[in-house]
C-alpha cells in the first residue's frame, strides 16, 4: 500500500497545482481564482521511488457555521485524519499571514509528521517570505515551485526522512473495478445520492447549485463488487456555460464519461427528460455506455405509481434507441428506493458485457431476413451472408452483405430492433457495421494486398508510330510487282478453307495463301515468311 499524503493550506497557494505534477496528470482543476477545489480527491502517485496516495483537498478556512466554506474546511480536516504524513503549503511571495499561523496551530495537534513547503519561490520576491516560514515552528521550508518543477530533488529528500518511521501496510491490490458515474444537471442530487450509497458525508452537498466542481472518484465495495463511483459537476445547456472554470468542468465530466462503463442520469422529477436530459442520455449512447435513469427526489411525489408509468413511456419515446434501460425512483435524502439502484446497475452492466454466439447469430439472421427481407435498391436486391460478433462493451456486431453500401439506415435499425428483442439486450448501445463479403482482399489496395512490386524500366523501345507520309515513301521503295500488289489492297491474308483447325494450332499462327511469281499457291504466316512445306504433314 501507497504512502499517504494530504496537501493542506489556505486557499490559492498551489496545492491542486502540486497535486497534479506528482501524479503526472491534469486532473484537478487549476485557476487563479482562490477556492476552486472544494471536495477532497485521491489518486495515485510517485516522487522518486517511493509510491503516494495524494489527496487533494480544499483551501483552510477559519468558519464553524453553516456556510460553504465550513464545510470544506470538514472535507479538509477529514482528508488529515486519513493521511500518513502532511504536506503544508505556504505562498513564499505573500509571506506567512495569519490564516497559516491559525492552520499550523491546528496541525501541531495532530500529531503526524508535517513537512512545511514553500511554493511559488522561484523568483527573487520570495526570498523574504521563506525567511519567515521558519516561525511557524516545522523546521526548515522546503523551496519548492509547483508550476515550473523546481525543488522536487529537496522534496523527495524530505519526505524520505519524514517517512522513515511510517509503517505502510502491504494489502493486495483489488480486482478492477466497475466505473459507474454519476451524471444529471445541477443540484440534481448527485453527490446526496453517493453519500448515501457508501453510508457516509463523503462528498460536499448543499443547497447551493454547483457545488461540486472537479470529478470526484470513491472506491467501495457491494456484495463482494468493487465499485468506482465518480460523482461529477453538474452540466447546463452548452449556451449558458460562459466562465471558464465552468467549462473546465464540463469537460472533465465529459472525460468522466468516456472513462466510465455504466451511466447513472439523476433527474429531478418534477422536470425530467428536458431537453438537457435528453442530450446527457444521447451523449452516453454515443459513447457506448450502459446507462440507467434516476429519478429523484421522490419522497415528494404524491401520485408515484402514475407519475412513474408516465416517466418510463416517456423514455422510450424520446429516446428510442436506449429502449428498456433500467428506471429507477429513489429518494437520496430518506434513503426510500435507494436499495433498487445497485442491483440496476450490475445488471445493466452484464447487459453491456454479454456476448452472443455466431451460430446462434445466423440463425436469428435467417429468421429475421425472411420475416422482413431486404429491399431492393436500384433493381437489385441486397443479400445478407452471415454475421459475427466482435466485440463486447458495447456489443459491436459485424454483418457481411452483397452491397453493403447500399442498405438503408432503417433496415439497420430493424436489424438492431430485433437483435435487442432476441437475445434480450434492453438498454444497451448496440453497434451493426454492414461490410460488403465480395471484394478480394489480395487485388491491389486489398487487405493482403501489400506494396506494388517495383517491375524495373521497360526493356524493349516503346512502338514507333509511321506516319502516312513515311509509310508511302517505304512502299515506294519496294519491286514493282509488290509495289502493284500493296497499292491495289491485294496482299491481305485470306484464310485456307481446306486445312484443318488443329494444324493451325500447331503452327502457332493462322495459315493464308499467297500466289508466287509463276501462279502456284505458297503458304505464307502472317510475319511473311514463305513456307516451304508443311512439318507435320500427314503420311501418305
């Protein structure tokens, strides 16, 4: 198991900006406005040799009442009770204010080593600032600048030493887990809802909309499943995101989808399926994800069982291609239906995973081709041969045809209809490719084709064109019996009516009769030699 590492300071000193470059990857959000980060994120990491779990936490407050701020600075109190060792982080231009003097005063509470760092000290300003750091009673500042790299070398020094008597305990890594994330507008419910499938105030909620920012991973364990669960920022209409911290959180929801294998859209009941909805369910399909609706906040509906049948009729009929995905009425602040949400999602996720037999394949395609054959397209009638599947998650299906080109689009969707219905498979992106079997894959730009030969220059002169004018000087060259013979057109071979097929054959040219100077019929080949005898005469 990983060494433990939370990152701690007051808000806009560089933490998040840290947390990234030892874990190699974008994966907080980062501004220059204070107070992006508000809920505590995990992930795994490396200085040197020695293996980090880092946490990521919020900037310190100093606020015990009910406002946002007092409850990230919970989620940051929380993030140093589970750490090994502490990283607190200072701005070396700003000095030590009085917020780090409140912070450090906290932490020697807390009885776990603490390694005092002094970011942004790559320029001359900072120089003051270190000095400083040496007040707050952790020992020498590490120098270090989190955006440019520099310090790292001292950093790792200083861990070593303050990792020296930490006991890390070797526990064997889990299978892989499911990804499931959690999507659906703001203040949908999302994190309410994570918090109260894991059984704990893991996630920051609120009233406020918009309160989570960054894509948040929790691992956790269901009837013997290993779960990912990554709750993710709340997405609006794509003409209403105008800042950019707002569109650095779509994107990274977005990522969360990608990277996910089952989709979980939370709606608010009283307005589900709106438009936005509609696109979140369209984008997951795009992405080949198994996907479950959710309908919150249901403890507040009066009418449940219609108000339920009219919810799933809505889905199938605007969104038809995900027809029979997995509804689920659950209400995350009572806990009321929350115990259906799990068994939906394993099994939309063996939907997802399932893999289907190629002789039972063709013979559904047998089936389907005579109940509905393909239509004809320009007089010519397409023709299936046979089917394979070739790939699972999401199920991806290959269809060999005659004029593949030429299919509609609707006889696919009938194709795919009926592959739903058959082999049972609602809810799942379903992806057909319709390949033409004709084509030979060893003709040129085939599949087995490979690069042309290079065949060398030409060894014989290219054909020489004689013109008319040249053509009637050489005629005029020759004797004056062929000459009269040439210009009167009297020279054309004309075939031998008594010889026989397979002499001709033999000879390798066909055979024609000329009359020689006194009369007598000679056999001359078409390169005009005269021939003397035949050489396979017959005996008499």
């Amino acid at each position: 198991m990983a060494l433990k590492v939370a990152i701690v300071g007051r808000p806009n000193v560089g933490k998040s900006t840290l947390f990234n470059r030892l874990v190699g990857k974008r994966l907080a959000l980062v501004d220059d406005r204070p107070g992006v980060t508000r809920d505590r994120r995990y992930a795994d990491g490396n200085i040197g040799d020695i293996d980090l779990t880092l946490i990521d936490t919020a900037g310190y407050e100093d606020v015990t009442d009910e406002s946002l701020e007092s409850r990230m600075r919970e989620q940051t109190e929380a993030a140093l009770e589970d750490a090994d060792l502490v990283l607190f982080m200072m701005d070396a231009r700003d000095g030590v204010t009085a917020l780090d003097r409140i912070f450090a005063e906290r932490l020697r509470h807390q009885h776990k080593p603490v390694i005092l760092l002094a970011n942004k000290s790559e320029s001359r300003e900072s120089g003051g600032g270190i000095g400083e750091a040496y007040g707050l009673g952790f020992g020498e500042p590490v120098a270090i600048s989190a955006e440019h790299g520099e310090g790292m070398a001292d950093l790792y020094a200083a861990v070593v030493t303050a990792s020296a008597d930490i006991f890390v305990e070797e526990i064997d890594e889990p299978d892989k887990p499911i990804r499931i994330a959690i999507i659906g507008r703001p203040n949908a419910g999302k994190s309410t809802l994570i918090n109260r499938l894991i059984g704990e105030d893991r996630m920051l909620t609120g009233p406020e909309a918009g309160i989570t920012r960054d894509s948040i991973s929790v691992d956790w364990e269901y009837e013997g499943h290993n779960i990912r669960l990554v709750d993710t920022a709340g997405m609006r209409r794509k003409a209403r995101v105008q800042e950019k911290l707002e569109k650095l959180s779509v994107a990274d929801t977005i990522r969360a989808i990608t990277f996910a294998e089952v989709v979980v859209l939370v709606m608010d009941k009283d307005d589900a399926f709106d438009t936005q909805d509609l696109q979140l369910a369209d984008l997951v399909e795009r992405e080949g994800r198994a996907l479950v609706y959710v309908a919150a906040k249901w403890d507040l509906e009066t009418e449940p069982q219609s108000r339920l049948a009219k919810l799933q009729q809505m889905a199938g009929d605007k969104l038809p291609q995900l027809k029979g995905s997995p509804f689920v009425a659950l209400s995350s602040h009572s806990g009321r239906g929350v115990e259906r949400l799990m068994p939906a999602v394993l099994q939309a996720h063996a939907t997802w995973s399932v893999k289907v037999k190629t002789k039972d394949l063709n013979t559904w395609l047998s089936m389907a081709t005579q109940r509905h054959p393909p239509p004809a397209v320009d007089g010519k009638r397409i023709k299936p041969k046979y089917m394979a599947q070739t790939k699972a998650r999401p199920p991806t299906f290959v269809l060999m045809a005659s004029r593949a080109e030429a299919m509609p689009e609707q006889y696919k969707r009938y194709l795919i209809n009926s592959l739903r219905e058959s082999f049972d498979l609602p809810g799942t992106p379903i992806r057909l490719i319709v390949k033409s079997g004709s084509e030979n894959p060893y003709a040129p730009g085939g599949a087995k084709s490979g690069p042309e030969r290079y065949k060398g220059d030409a060894k014989t002169a290219p054909r020489r064109v004689i013109k008319k004018a040249e053509r009637e000087d050489r005629l005029s060259n020759l004797p004056g019996k062929a000459l009269e013979q040439k210009k009167a057109g009297k020279g054309k071979s004309k075939p031998l009516s008594g010889l026989k097929s397979s002499a001709n054959k033999k000879a390798g040219s066909s055979v024609a009769v000329q009359k020689g100077a006194r009369g007598g019929a000679r056999q001359v080949s078409r390169s005009g030699r005269v021939r003397t005898g035949q050489k396979h005469a017959p005996k008499k």
